[in-house]
C-alpha cells in the first residue's frame, strides 16, 4: 500500500531523530519531546515523533474507519488516567483481559497458560503496573501473538514489560506495524508451532496475514480456538460468520472462505472464543465452524 509505505518512511525518520534528541538531552532549548501517540479509534500505537501523525493507515483502511469526529490521538499515559483492564477467568489457564470504559475497537486480550509458558493473545491499547502484576501473577509471558492489525495496538509495550519475548506476527502483515521493533519476529508459511503445543494457523481472509491460536489443551483437552475477528462469533452463538470488513459490512468471498475452512482441518477444537465480550461458542465449535461456512457459501451463491 503505498499510503502506507510513505507512513512507515516518515516514521523510521522519526525514530531515528527520536534517538539522537534522547542523546542531546530532551530539556534543550526548542526541543520537542518525542511521544508513541496511539490512535484513539483503533488503539494503534505508532513509532515515537515530535508531533502527531498525520494519519492512521489502519483507520484510513477499508476495513476500519475515521472516527466521526476526524482524527484524534491519545497516549499510554492518558489511558492511564482513564482506564482499568479487567481481568476475568474464562476456564481454567485462560483469562481474558478487557479495558474499562472501552478503549480502541473494543476488543478483549486473552493469556494462556501452559506448562511451558504463557502467551498473551490478541492485544489492548491501555497498559498500566496493576496489569503488570496481575499477569505476572499468572506466571508472566513467553511470547505474544495478535491475530491481526486491528489488534497490534501496543503490543510493543507489552513486550517491553515483560523482558522483550518475541511478538509473532505473520509476515503479510508486516506493512501494517505502526511501532517497529526488535521484538516482532515475522514468520511465514500455513502454521507455526510454539510452546506448549500452541500453533499459530495462517487463515488468511479478513487479512491476508490473519492468524488464530490453536490450544489443543484448552476445553478439558477437547481444544480450543481463539479467533480474534475470523471465524466471528454471531450474536446467535450456534454460528460464526466471516467478513472482509465488520464496520463496513464487506463480505469475504468464496476462496477466500473455503481457505479459512482448509486452514483449521487438520486441528481439534470443541470451543472457539472471538474477540469481543461474551463471544464463545462452548460446544462443538468445529462444526459451528463448518455449518456456518457451508451456510453463508449458500447465501452468496458461493457453494
Ligand atoms: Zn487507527
Ligand atoms: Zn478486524
């Protein structure tokens, strides 16, 4: 996307000016300090400069949009003023954690425990020391993994508060990473196995570098997937649903469908949960999966 090539030029520069202000000593003389402002509507928080972006690609995507409002930007030390994250048990060695009042999409976090290690799933825009202490509590994290840009809000602080573990991102998204750091690692191909016996599975789809988390031991050992935004859980819990876009009521065609179904084949999984509050399907969640493929296939007359 050229836009956002441009953007990711322009931040490197700022980056680098960033450091050499650090160096200088910020309190001289007309020199602006330099902030990682975080875009309110998406909660994505973008490489340190003087000044706020200009824009946020993410929202300027089809797939999101502008705030009504125009543009507006926020920072981490604003959230916290503002924001409590909320932890909750969903099962055992799952919890989820949703920031209070809303923050960014809305969207939840999850950390996952396993006997190897913890992962934090998916991502929120606040962060503060209270969080800290609670997910280190759960015996901290191994690593971090988020589905998709609409959800890489400050993954990069996260990481940083928890000794720089690697944040795994697939690498056809790697355009839409606003922060550049040493601690995204991109990796490539359908699937790739962490610790734990976790596997990210590429879906593609809603983004072509869309990723979900397979834990067989979740569910009591029947396995569980955690799907962000893709398959989305329908308010009707029994079935999922697949968009290109959410907010713009942009649907995914057939291919692109039939490749999320072929990407999740091979793994078991009886509970699937989604991004947002009270998204699960408890039962049977691979042939929800299924069901509600076949079913919108036919509805767009893709079958
Ligand atoms: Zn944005
Ligand atoms: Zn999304």
């Amino acid at each position: 996307m050229p836009h956002s090539e441009t953007r990711r030029t322009f931040l490197t520069h700022s980056t680098a000016a960033g450091v050499a202000l650090g160096l200088a000593g910020s309190s001289s003389a007309g020199a602006a300090a330099m902030t990682h402002f975080i875009c309110v509507t998406c909660g994505t928080q973008f490489a340190a400069s003087a000044k706020e972006p200009e824009a946020c690609p993410i929202c300027r995507d089809e797939r999101q949009y502008v705030g009504h409002g125009g543009q507006t930007w926020t920072t981490l030390d604003a959230y916290r003023k503002t924001h409590t994250n909320v932890f909750a048990e969903e099962e055992a060695d799952l919890h989820s954690i949703l920031p209070q009042p809303k923050a960014g999409i809305g969207q939840r976090a999850f950390v996952v425990r396993t006997r190897d290690g913890n992962v934090l799933w998916d991502c929120v825009p606040p962060l503060d020391a209270a969080t800290v202490a609670a997910v280190k509590k759960l015996g901290g994290l191994a690593a971090v993994a988020v589905s998709h840009p609409h959800y890489y809000t400050t993954m990069v602080e996260w990481t940083h508060a928890f000794g720089k573990v690697p944040v795994h991102i697939h690498k056809n998204d790697a355009q839409w990473v606003m922060r550049p750091d040493d601690s995204v690692q991109f990796w490539d191909g359908e699937t790739k196995s962490l610790f734990g016996g976790l596997t990210l599975v590429k879906t593609g789809g809603h983004f072509d570098g869309f990723q979900v988390l397979h834990w067989p031991a979740g569910a009591a050992g029947k396995g569980v997937l955690l799907s962000g935004d893709q398959p989305y859980v329908c308010q009707d819990r029994g079935w999922v649903s697949f968009m290109y876009s959410y907010p713009n009521l942009i649907p995914l065609g057939p291919a692109a469908i039939k490749r999320v179904v072929k990407s999740l084949k091979p793994f078991a999984f009886d509970r699937l949960y989604g991004a947002f509050p009270g998204q699960v399907v408890k039962a049977d969640a691979k042939g929800v999966v299924e069901r509600s493929a076949d079913r919108y296939l036919r509805m767009i007359g893709g079958g």
